[in-house]
C-alpha cells in the first residue's frame, strides 16, 4: 500500500530508501561529467575510425542494455542495425548465464559491453568467441575486472568505467544514476563513429539538465511542486500506460517501464502511438481489477479496496529542427481518448 504522507515528509522519505535510489538519481548530473571525462583519458579520445560497423551488438546485465539498443535506434535511425544479445542459462546468476554470437556475426561488425562489475564469466566467453570472428569489441566496465583483463589480451578497446566522486553504491542493479556511467561512454563512442551526433558540449549540457531535474524532483520539494512526487501519487493507486509519439520518446517509456517494475515493483504497461489507441483501448473502458463480485449484495463496501484505474503518462519527441508546431499527430488522439473515456493523462 502506497503511503502518500512519505512524499512531504523528506526525511521519512529517505529513511524509506534504504538502497539509496534517490541519493543515486540525485547524481546522475555528477555521473555524465565523470563517466565523460574518463573517456577523454581513454583510448577512446585517439580512436581512428575505419568506416562505420554493419550491426552493432550489446551484451550485459541490468536495465541499460535494452535502454542502449533503444538509444541508438532512435539516434542513428534506419541507417544502423542494432542488435541485443540476451543471457541464457539454468540461473539468474551472473556465473551461470552465457551469450551466444549469431552465426553471421563477422570482422564488419561491433560488439558493445557493459558490466557495472566485470565478473561474469560468460562476458569474458564471449570476447573470446568475437575475437575469433574477427569482431571489434568496446567494453565498459572496471579497469581492474577480469572482464577487462580479456577485453584488453584480446586487443579490444577498454573504457574504463567510472564513478563520480563521493558516489556511494546504490545496492540496485537498476538504479537510474549509475546507468549514466555505463551509457555515457557508449555515446561518445557513437558519435565518434558518426553513428549519430553526441559530441562532450551536448553530453555536459544533459548533464546539466539532469541536475535542474534533481533538484526540482528531491525529497525536499514539495509536492505540488514536483513532478516526480505528483506522478507517484497518480501511479500508487493506478496502472501506468506508458504511451510515447516518436523513436527517442519509445525508448524512454520502455525504459521507465521497466525501472517501474524493476524499482518500484509496480506493473506499468508501455506502447507506441498510434498502436496504443488500439491495444489499450480495451484497459480503458472501465476497472481494470474488481475486488469483489459487484452482484454481491452483502458484501463489505467499507473495507473494499478502491478497484485499479488506468492513468495515460504520454512522452513526445521534440519537432525536427525547422518543422512547424502545431501539426495534428497521434499524441492528440491520445488526449481525446483519454478525456472521452475520463482517464487521467499527463
């Protein structure tokens, strides 16, 4: 049961976080500058780019390696093929789960690396069976890690993973500030390739933002005035739908999607406009989850809990550069149905 009293009470609401996630959030402006910086030390700053890779494949563990695959989609477009390479294994242990190159995977090709901590004997596998394809591979994770011992033998290119300064763990895999030091790397690894523009200015600049958006959504702002904490109000006593209108916007409405459950163990449901208006038009038409049977006559109404309810967070991309404003799109068939339906929509 959601305490809605927590959200004005800040330091309830950090005793309430045990593994630190807003602490972690809070830093994710401090996690671009350093993860940015140490790739400027890194091999990285002297790479010399030799054509662009046909496919580029991304292994790991945690939520940043849907997250990564869904950025440079939307980054690069159709003019790159992206691939995730997912885990299989009798165990959810990182030392029991293995990855597996398809049978295609060749010298054209880049395979991408992300390990917060750099143990997992499969990545290490992994490596080795690029290596001998003749694949290029890019990892990031610590400098120390016996993952980075084999990525650096086998003449890949290392970056090494780096932490802001006074950043304690968060304890959770899934924590939005320490992804920033997986993420960062990879993106100016892109725009070094000419995958897509991510020059240091602009990564500063998110930094930058990402500190204007801690502080406006700390424990210490108080809810009206906070978008984090009236969103958690909304979603303690609904179902999210994650509708999203564009290819940078799908990915963060997957991603925050999969933080809701992972975090949060909140269901959340996500989908790409204009299909939305057709597959979650059914969650729409009334109470998702009925306590009990309405036809029981004699039922207790006092205790019964308030039947689940939809609430709509839609996310946009900006217009291109140059486009007019104003141009009908889904996003406004989205509105519509909602209003016509009285679902709540932000």
């Amino acid at each position: 049961m959601f305490d809605e009293s927590l959200l004005d009470a800040p330091d309830r609401l950090v005793h309430a976080d045990p593994r630190g996630l807003l602490r972690a959030a809070a830093g994710s402006g401090a996690q671009v500058r350093s993860a940015a910086r140490g790739a400027a030390e890194s091999p990285l700053a002297r790479l010399t780019p030799e054509g662009r890779p046909g496919t580029v494949l991304h292994a790991g563990l945690g939520p940043q390696v849907p997250l990564l695959a869904d950025l440079f989609e939307a980054l690069a477009g159709d003019a790159l093929r992206v691939a995730t390479l997912r885990p299989g294994g009798p165990a959810a242990d990182p030392g029991a789960l293995t990855w597996a190159l398809p049978r295609w995977v060749g010298p054209m090709d880049l395979l991408l690396i992300t390990s917060p901590e750099g143990v997992e004997p499969g990545l290490s596998l992994l490596v080795e069976a690029a290596q001998r394809r003749g694949c290029s591979v890019v990892a990031v994770t610590p400098a120390r890690s016996p993952l980075a011992e084999v990525v650096q033998y086998r003449r890949g290119l290392l970056l090494p993973l780096t932490d802001a300064p006074f950043q304690e763990p968060s304890g959770a895999q899934a924590a939005p500030g320490p992804a920033w030091a997986l993420l960062t790397p990879l993106l100016l690894l892109g725009d070094r390739l000419g995958l897509f523009p991510a020059p240091d200015a602009t990564l500063q600049l998110l930094a930058d933002r990402l500190d204007l958006v801690a502080e406006r959504c700390g424990p210490a702002t108080r809810t009206r005035e906070n978008p984090a904490k009236s969103l958690a109000a909304q979603f303690g006593a609904t179902l999210p739908l994650l509708w999203s209108d564009g290819p940078l916007a799908g990915a963060v409405a997957r991603h925050a999607q999969r933080t809701l459950t992972a975090l949060a163990g909140r269901p959340a449901l996500s989908a790409e406009l204009p299909e939305a208006l057709h597959v979650h038009a059914p969650l729409l038409s009334g109470d998702l989850a009925a306590a009990t049977d309405p036809d029981d006559f004699f039922r207790d109404r006092v205790d019964e809990p308030a039947p689940l309810r939809p609430h709509i967070l839609l996310f946009r991309d900006p217009p291109p550069n140059g486009a007019p404003g104003g141009l009908p799109s889904a996003a406004d068939a989205a509105r519509d149905l909602a209003f016509g339906r009285g679902v709540g929509l932000d």
